[in-house]
C-alpha cells in the first residue's frame, strides 16, 4: 500500500499540523526553545538540535524549516522581555540574526537524517551542525561588526576568540539532541498514532 494510500485510508492528512504527530513534533520544538529561559552556559543552547530534529520528522518540508523558526522567534520575545534593552541591542546585530539562518540550514541538513535517525547518524549530523553554527555566527559576528577589524586577521581573531564557546556549543546541540531523537522515538513506541504523519 502507498503512503497516499494508507493515510486516505486511515482518514489523516499527513502534512497537517493539526495532526497528531506534528502537533507533537511542534510542542517537543516549542519546549526546547523554551529552555533557552533557563540558566545554561554560554552557547550550551537547543538551536541546532531542534532544527535537525524538525528536518528530520515533519513530513512537509515547509513545517520543517518554519516550526523551529517560530518557536526561535517566541523564545527571543521571551527574553527580550526579561532583559530588555540590552536583548533589543543584540536583536538588531547581524550575529543574532545570523542564527535564524543557522536554523534553516540545520532544518534542511535534517532532512538526511529521515528514515535513518539512528545514534550514530544523529550524533554525526550533531557535530555537523555545530560547526556549522561555529563557522557562520562567528563570520557573522566578525562581518560589519565592530569587535574586530574587518581584515583577514580580523576574521582569524573572531574564530579563535569564539574556541572556548564551541565546546558548549557541541555540548549542548549532543544533549537536546539526546532528548529530542530519543524521547520522540519513545514516544512512537507507545504511540503507533505518531508514525503515520511523519517520516
């Protein structure tokens, strides 16, 4: 039986987001980017985990890149509102924006883990997207910014700057990973329901 198929039979739309499974997928999104209200290290942040975890299981490529995107956005006017002023300076910087686009290339460097979000590839694609967001925040930190000059050496002297913060950076997108692959695959266990919406 095709996929078409099995989901007219069972009477599911499987690119609705009202849908079971996607409904879970978002609400597991939302909750940790949430955390990001939560005392962590510097860097030891879900961002890349749940943009890998969303390419991975929406079924509708679309749901993938903008569900992590938006749960992104409410937990930056969460912050804005704790911190105020000192969060709006960090808003308009082009390093912060620089981590929505992190989000959306982890969201479609998610979409080779689907059908194949075993441990081993889930951590490979981890480390993947750590670097990732190494290299393009820090570029971006560097590029029109003022902490450095805008010269090779300038741009070597960001990155080396940034060593420190990488370890945390891996650490984190490990661990939220680790939550979200594995609780979701749980989850599916006890659910058969969760399968059909998604990949």
């Amino acid at each position: 039986m095709t996929a078409s198929a099995s989901s007219s039979s069972s009477g599911q739309d499987p690119r609705g987001l009202l849908a079971p499974g996607p409904l879970m997928l978002a609400a597991m999104i939302a909750l940790a980017a949430l955390s990001r209200l939560l005392p962590h290290p510097p860097n030891f942040s879900p961002v890349e985990a749940m943009a890998l975890f969303g390419g991975a299981y929406f079924a509708h490529r679309g749901w993938a890149v903008v569900i992590p995107l938006i749960a992104m956005v409410l937990s930056d006017v969460a912050l804005g509102l704790i911190h105020g002023g000192s969060y709006l300076d960090y808003v308009a910087s082009l390093g912060f924006w620089s981590v929505y686009l992190c989000i959306a290339l982890s969201s479609a460097m998610g979409f080779g883990l689907r059908g194949r979000a075993n441990g081993a590839n889930v951590l490979g694609y981890s480390l993947a997207g750590s670097v990732l967001f190494f290299v393009v925040t820090n570029f971006f930190t560097w590029f029109g910014g003022t902490m450095y000059p805008q010269t090779g050496a300038g741009l070597v002297a960001a990155y080396v700057a940034a060593i420190p913060f990488f370890q945390w950076t891996v650490l984190g997108t490990l661990f939220y990973s680790a939550l979200l692959f594995g609780g979701f695959a749980l989850l599916r266990r006890r659910a058969p329901a969760l399968r059909a919406q998604t990949v």
